[in-house]
C-alpha cells in the first residue's frame, strides 16, 4: 500500500486545517479519529495522505516551504505548532479571477514576470516532480477561470481532482468526459462539511417529506468570521455557491420550492467570529388539517474541523478510483461528500453507494 500525494490549490485555512488536524492524530496514534466516516478506505488510513506540493498567490505564502504556509496570515488555524505531512515548496498561481475587491487588502499576489503559460509549464512540471496523483482545489469563491485552468492543469499533469469548492467541474458534464477520457476520476463539487448547514438543512427537509408534512418555505443564513466570509460579500462571486447550496437542499424536497419561498445563503461577515459559522434554519409548513408549524435551528461550528473530515474521505475515494484505473465523475462520493454532485442523491442512499463503491460493488 503506498502513500496517497496530493497537491493543493489555495493554501489557505481550509487546508491548513486538513494539514493540521491529521498531524493532530498523528501525534497522539491511541487516540480515536473523530470526524472521518472511515477508518481505512482501500486500505488507507488518515495517515496515509501527504501533501507534497502547493500552489498560491500570495507574497507571504509562495516561496514558503508548504509547512510554513499554513501557518502564515490570514490563515487562523492553529491547532498544532507544526506539521510533518507537507512538503515541497509552495509555487507561484496566476491570480486570474482569485483575489475579489474584498480580499485585495487582506491578501498581497506576488510580483510576478511569468506568463500564465509559463506557471502553467512549471506547475506541471512540479506535479510530476512530485509524484502528486490528485489536486486538491481549494481556491475562492467565485474563482471560475482560476478552478478551470487548474483543472485543465489536473488533465495535463495526469491527476485525478477533487473540487472542493463551488465552480461546477465534476458536476460540469464536458469537464466531467475530459477526466473519463483521460482515465482520470474527478470528485466534487464543493465539498459538504460533516455536520454543517447543508447536511443539517437537508436531514430536515428530508424529515418533513419522511413524515408527510408540507414545506411552505425555508431559509438557511450563514455568518462567519473568515476570509471565505469576507470573500463571500462580494454578491457577483456568489452566483455558483448560492446554487450549490441551494440544490443540496432543494432535492431532498417532494417538490421543488419556487424560488421566493427558499433563501440558502452565506449571508454576513462578522470579523470576530473567526473560523466559527454560525447557522440559522428555519422551516415552516402545514401538518395534518392544515395547521401551521415551525421549526428553527441553530449551528455553532468551526468551519475548517467541519471540513477537513469530509475532505479526507474524498481523498481516499480519488485515490481508490485511481488504483482501480477509473476515469471521470465518481458519483456516489460525490453525492456523499459534495453539495454539488453530478447526480443528487439522499444522504442514506449516498452513503450506501459510497459503501458499495469501497467495497468494489459498483463502479463509480
Ligand atoms: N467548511 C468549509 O470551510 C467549506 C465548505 C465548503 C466549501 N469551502 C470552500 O473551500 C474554499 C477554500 O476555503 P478557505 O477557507 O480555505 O479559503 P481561504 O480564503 O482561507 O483560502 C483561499 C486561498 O486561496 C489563495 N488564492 C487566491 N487566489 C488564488 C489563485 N488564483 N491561485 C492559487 N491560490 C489562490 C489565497 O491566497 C488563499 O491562501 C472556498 O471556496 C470555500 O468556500 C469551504
């Protein structure tokens, strides 16, 4: 069984908590994974996975060795002081569509002489150097054109991908085919934290239907304290997530709720909140008679523990489907561990077919 090397896109703090939360394990090997839906995935546990190059924008990131730059502003995570899962360097990014109006004073690109082409020439040479089999993207909201050329970059080094965040790629089917045809499995989109306000949100949705009463309208409101919160103001870059989100939950319904009688949204920043999201869900409706009911939930989390589980299942589902020599959208993990699947399922039904996918009973 050989290690699991993957390469990530925007070393921020979603990742810095993946990093972080798997040495956390490491450090202490008695101690129970909590957070991960497996322990072993085709034969691979947690420890399995490194992280062997990295790429960003930022002045104070590139250069760095990867180690490093986990740490390094505005990432908040710090849950422990150093990490031995990372190597390399991290290499320069084209900024492209990355940095929105709210981040350009909290994040400084490097000055740089390069050419897209040429970043594009030299992070394809760093993958293969590396031996990364799998990108992991982890770049900003509304960050379209930087997701497509890292994509793109996946097909030509020869990675599989996982999409973690909301530009549609596996859920894309042309994007999904140039994976297929290249052999090489892609997972995504964005990825649905373990105990978050989609799986929540949904698991309520899908208890009204169970139970037979009416859903009249529902809203879910997200405040957070992060830099995917402030990157989140800007409503032009919002267009994918707010489909993402609202699709998670809107097919787990009977039937599709008009559009004035849903609202799912990352909707405010409030600085000191930090990697904590808070999580408002309200659902109203009829019962039996036809008499009215409420239902409102509240969710306190970290944001980055929340998805650095889900992220490690996905992961290790890339990986199996690359040892079985499979190409294109893996559905039943990305049902499972993504708010934006090619195919929707419900959370039952998709955990049983990521079962069946681990144990070899079906294909994708
Ligand atoms: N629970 C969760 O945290 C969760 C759940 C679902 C999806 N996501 C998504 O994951 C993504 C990452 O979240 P995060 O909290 O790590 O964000 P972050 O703001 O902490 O990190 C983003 C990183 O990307 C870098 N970057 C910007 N433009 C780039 C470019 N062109 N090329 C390379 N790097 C670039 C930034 O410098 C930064 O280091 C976001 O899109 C977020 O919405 C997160």
């Amino acid at each position: 069984m050989g290690k699991i090397k993957v390469g990530v896109i925007g070393i921020g703090n979603c990742f810095a908590g993946l990093a972080q939360g798997i040495e956390y394990y490491k450090r202490d090997p008695k101690r129970e994974v909590v957070g991960i839906m497996h322990d072993k995935i085709g034969g691979y546990s947690i420890h399995d996975i490194e992280f062997v190059c990295g790429f960003d924008v930022a002045e104070n990131k590139v250069g760095k060795p990867l180690a490093e730059a986990v740490y390094a502003e505005p990432n908040e995570v710090k849950w422990v002081d150093s990490v031995s899962n990372c190597s390399g360097i991290v290499h320069e990014s084209p900024v492209l569509d990355g940095i929105g109006i709210y981040m350009q004073n909290r994040i400084v690109p490097v000055k740089s002489t390069k050419s897209e082409g040429q970043l594009r020439m030299e992070a394809i040479e760093e993958i293969k150097g590396t031996g990364a089999r799998i990108l992991l993207n982890y770049l900003p909201v509304g960050s379209q054109k930087a997701t497509e050329f890292w994509a793109g970059v996946a097909l030509d080094a020869g990675c599989a991908f996982v999409n973690n965040m909301p530009v549609f790629i596996a859920s894309t089917p042309a994007w999904a085919k140039r994976f297929a045809d290249k052999k090489l499995p892609v997972i995504g989109d964005d990825i649905k934290s373990q105990l978050g306000s989609t799986i929540v949100h949904r698991v309520m949705a899908k208890l009204c239907v169970d139970r037979g009463v009416e859903i009249d309208k529902t809203y879910q409101i997200n405040v957070g304290g992060n830099t995917d919160f402030i990157n989140m103001l800007e409503r032009e870059r919002l267009e994918s997530k707010k489909i993402s989100k609202t699709e998670a939950v809107q097919s787990q319904l009977k039937e599709r709720l008009p559009d004035d009688r849903i609202y799912v949204g990352p909707s405010d920043f409030i600085p000191f909140l930090g990697n904590r999201k808070l999580a408002f869900i309200r659902v109203e409706g009829k019962m039996f008679a036809d008499v009215p009911f409420d239902l409102e939930m509240r969710l306190n989390v970290d944001d980055k523990a929340n998805s650095g589980g889900t992220t490690i299942e996905a992961i290790r589902c890339c990986q199996l489907a690359l040892d079985r020599g499979l190409g294109g959208e893996i559905n039943s993990a990305s049902a499972y561990l993504m708010k934006h699947p090619p195919r929707q399922m419900g959370d039952s039904e998709a955990r049983d077919a990521v079962n069946d996918f681990i144990e070899g009973k079906r294909k994708d």
